[in-house]
C-alpha cells in the first residue's frame, strides 16, 4: 500500500543549528512533491516544491532534497530560529488523485 | 476574499444531529478541496471539485458525509448522524487548477467536536 512517513517524534534544536526533516514515501512514484508548514490552530502553508528531476531546491533559509531512487526527502532549515517552530508536512501528488500528506514532523526551536 | 474563509471556526454536536461546514475558497480558483485531521495526525483527503467536473469522492469515509459546491464557489460539506470519530478538525483549501503541481490555500478549518 502506499505510504508517506515522516518521524512522529518531535525534533528539538537550538537556535542556529541547522534542523533537518525526512519524508520517505513507499509505492508512489510522485513527480513533484511539496513541503507545508502548519501552526497550531492553523491550516498548512505552502513552502516549497520540487520536481524528480530537481535533486535541490532552496529559497532563503530553507533547501528541499528529492532522491526519487531512495524515495526520500529532506527539508532543512538552516540558521533556525524559534519562529521556525512548527509542524513541517510533506505531501505528494498520487496520479489524479488530491495531494497526500504525511502526518508531519514538528520542530521545535530552543533559543 | 484574501484567503479561504472557513465557518464556523468552532463546533460542537450531539451524537446524532446533522452538521454543515461551509468553505468560501479563494476568488478564481477552481479547485476546492476538503480534508479532515484528527488530533495529532495528518491530513486525510476527503474530497475535491474541479470546476464542472464530478467531484472525487474518493476519501469521503461513509455515506453519512457529502459535499456540494455551489456556483463553482462556496462550499459546504455536510455530516449526517454525527458519530464521536467524526470530531475532527474539517479543513478545506483551494487551488487555482487541480494540477499535479498546485499548491493549496487552506482556510483555519473548523474544529469540530461530537458529544
């Protein structure tokens, strides 16, 4: 069947430090996939997309990695500050159907 | 609007009773969408409307829940008999297509809590 899996465990730094989150996806072969952002009380927020055949792609403090053979992503913050503390959710196209979401990772940034 | 409005923000049921969520997605997007996240989990698709095609219902969990989307704008997603498993929080987004390379606009969602 096919799943996205991101650690459920929260992932704790502190400030400065570069955070670091993974996605890993079974039995899809998705072309793009995007990150989310989701405060409490909130809906996600689009962050990034990257296509399979983008290995890269950054914008300011963030860079997105898409290896479609491990079927892995990683999302890193560099620089992190408390304001970056969230849930960080990546989701995947799946053929014609809506986005997939992982059940997110979330960060929190000591200062 | 500026956003996705979604109303009410806060719900509270009766097992039972009948309740409407209503989704005001951004003006000029085609694609709506509803999803629905329990505590602490991810998002689960139930729904999407792309312009004057069927809607996919694919995600929708029984026939106690529907969606109608009025005029290719407002939304409502409608539960009949709520069950305690419904309490959730109901989020809905839209895009401007349903493209494989979208991105969605969500609302806040509505919390909903069944007694």
């Amino acid at each position: 069947s096919q799943k996205i899996e991101q650690n459920s465990e929260a992932l704790n730094i502190q400030e400065g430090k570069t955070a670091t989150l993974t996605c890993n996806y079974t039995n899809y072969s998705p072309a793009y996939l995007q990150w989310y952002r989701q405060d409490p009380g909130r809906g996600p927020v689009f962050l990034l997309l990257i296509r399979e055949n983008e290995k890269e792609k950054r914008k300011e403090r963030l860079k997105v990695t898409f290896d479609t053979t491990l079927k892995q992503s990683l999302f890193h913050i560099t620089a992190s500050q408390p304001a970056d503390s969230a849930t960080y959710l990546c989701a995947l196209e799946a053929g014609r159907r809506a986005l997939t979401f992982g059940s997110g990772t979330r960060l929190q940034v000591q200062p | 609007g500026a956003g996705v409005s979604q109303s009410p923000s806060n719900k509270v049921t009766e097992k039972g009773k009948d309740v409407e969520l209503r989704c005001d997605p951004i003006s000029g997007h085609t694609a709506l969408y509803w999803y629905r996240q329990s505590l602490g989990q991810g998002l689960e698709f139930l729904i999407y409307f792309q312009g004057n095609s069927a809607p996919d219902k694919s995600g929708l969990p029984s026939d106690r829940f529907s969606a109608e989307r009025t005029g290719g704008s407002v939304s409502t997603l409608t539960i009949q008999r709520t069950q305690q498993e419904d309490s959730a929080v109901y989020l809905c987004a839209s895009s401007l297509v349903r493209t494989a390379n979208e991105k969605l606009f969500f609302g806040s969602g509505t919390q909903l809590s069944v007694l």
